[in-house]
C-alpha cells in the first residue's frame, strides 16, 4: 500500500486487553478493517488510558510502551511495537489546538498504553506507520467533540485520527454477570447503535442521563470519552458512519465505528 494523499477516515474503536491477540476472531476483525483503509501518512491516537490536563501530547522520538495493566501472563509484558514518532504530526497538533485556544503540553517519555497498541499490533504489525498519543485533557463530551472539531484538518493531511476505548466498559459488574452477555452491556450497545445511526448526537451527548444502563455500562466515563474526538473530527461526515465491528468479548460490547 501506497502511503495516502486523500482524505483520511476518523475511527473509533474497542481496544480490548493484552489478552486480544489471543482471541480467534478479533485480531482478524482489525486486521482486516486496516486492510480496507488508506494506508495512514500518520496515526493519531486518543485512549482511554491517558488523562491529562493540560492536553499533552507524548513522545515524537523513539516511542517507548507503558505497559499499564497487573497480574497478567509475563508474555503479555514482553510485547514490542517500535513504531516510529510523528514529530511533524506534534507540530501540526500544536499548531491546530494553540490557535483555538487549548493549551497543549509535551510530555516527550510518555510512550503508547494499552489502548493505543494493542489494536494497533493487530492492524498495522510492520509498526512503520509514525504514531503520536495525545491525552484526553477532559472527560466532557462537549469539550472532546470540539478538540475533535479543532483536528480535522489532518484528516486532509493523510492523518487516521483513532479514538480508542470500549463501548461498554465495567470490569466490576461483569465479576457478578455470571457469564455471557450483561442486559446492561446488549441495551447499552444496542441504544448507542441506534442513536449512531439516527445521528442524535444530542442524545449522545447526553448518554449518562438518557442511555439504558448508560451508569451501568459506564461507571466511569473515560471508555466512551474518545468517541467524541471521534465524532467531532468526523462531524461533517456523520451521515456516513458505520459499524466495522460489533458484538461482545467478554461481555463487554466491541462495538467499533468508522466515519468517512
């Protein structure tokens, strides 16, 4: 594949665990999915892993891994991803966020979380596309969508912005789901689909007060959160979003969603 002049998509994606390498169907989901798109000039990548305020932007140089999980398989700890920084990519981001008035910090150690390579081992394994991590400054929707909104541009720059969470998320619950499929996690997913497809970003927005389980599903909001960047970095594309992958690993919805 040739290294994209067009217009880039804006995905929002299920990352999973460490343990997703392991799965039989998923790796090949987003092996496949990355196969399908424009080869990226360069990743963006918000995770749910990374909140930090002022907005920061990691490491441009040699891009180390944070291995930010406990009490797995010490294999799972010995998983290199020596993708090259996107330098130029940082420049472009301070330059976009500065001018709208975001303060942006550089936090120049800070390497990829789980969220940022797990999926992308699966999609890009030659690891030869420049990635750069930046960090969710807020949790509010509002806020997400415009920082989103402030990075589009890149879009247009060859640039795959990816936001990366879990379209439900509660570890806690599942410990008392009994096995299979929560109803919280299936009504959770099943009302975000609708609400995707009928484009109510209002509602989605809104998801804590007006979502099935919307407490449930996410007790904590930082899973969802990067689908605003997302959704604000696709804004004049919703109409064009779509599903790639959807349901459930571990009881939790994988749910995830490309827009242009």
């Amino acid at each position: 594949m040739t290294v994209s002049a067009e217009r880039m998509p804006a995905l929002y994606l299920s990352h999973g665990a460490p343990p997703l390498a392991d799965d039989p169907v998923w790796p090949d989901e987003l092996a496949a999915w990355a196969a399908d798109l424009p080869r990226p000039k360069a990743i963006l990548m918000v995770s749910a892993h990374w909140e930090e305020a002022p907005l920061a932007l990691g490491a441009t140089e040699t891009v180390p891994l944070v291995h930010d999980f406990w009490g797995f398989p010490e294999h799972y700890y010995r998983v290199r991803y020596a993708a090259p920084g996107a330098p130029q990519l940082a420049d472009d981001v301070r330059k976009l966020l500065r001018r709208a008035g975001t303060p942006v910090q550089d936090v120049p150690g800070r390497g990829l979380d789980h969220g940022a390579y797990v999926p992308l081992v699966e999609m890009y394994p030659d690891a030869r596309v420049p990635v750069l991590q930046i960090s969710m400054p807020t949790l509010d929707p509002q806020k997400l969508m415009d920082i989103g909104r402030r990075l589009a541009p890149l879009r247009d720059e060859g640039v795959l912005i990816v936001g990366s969470g879990f379209f439900t998320h509660n570890l806690a619950a599942l410990r008392h789901a009994g096995g299979g499929v929560p109803g919280w996690s299936a009504e959770f997913d099943d009302w975000g689909h609708r609400a995707l497809g009928a484009r109510d970003i209002d509602a989605l927005l809104d998801f804590e007060h007006r979502a099935p389980a919307g407490r449930l599903a996410h007790p904590r909001t930082e899973h969802f959160a990067p689908l605003f960047v997302t959704l604000g970095a696709s804004e004049a594309e919703l109409d064009q979003g779509r599903s790639v992958i959807d349901g459930f690993w571990m009881g939790l919805a994988k749910r995830s969603l490309q827009f242009g």
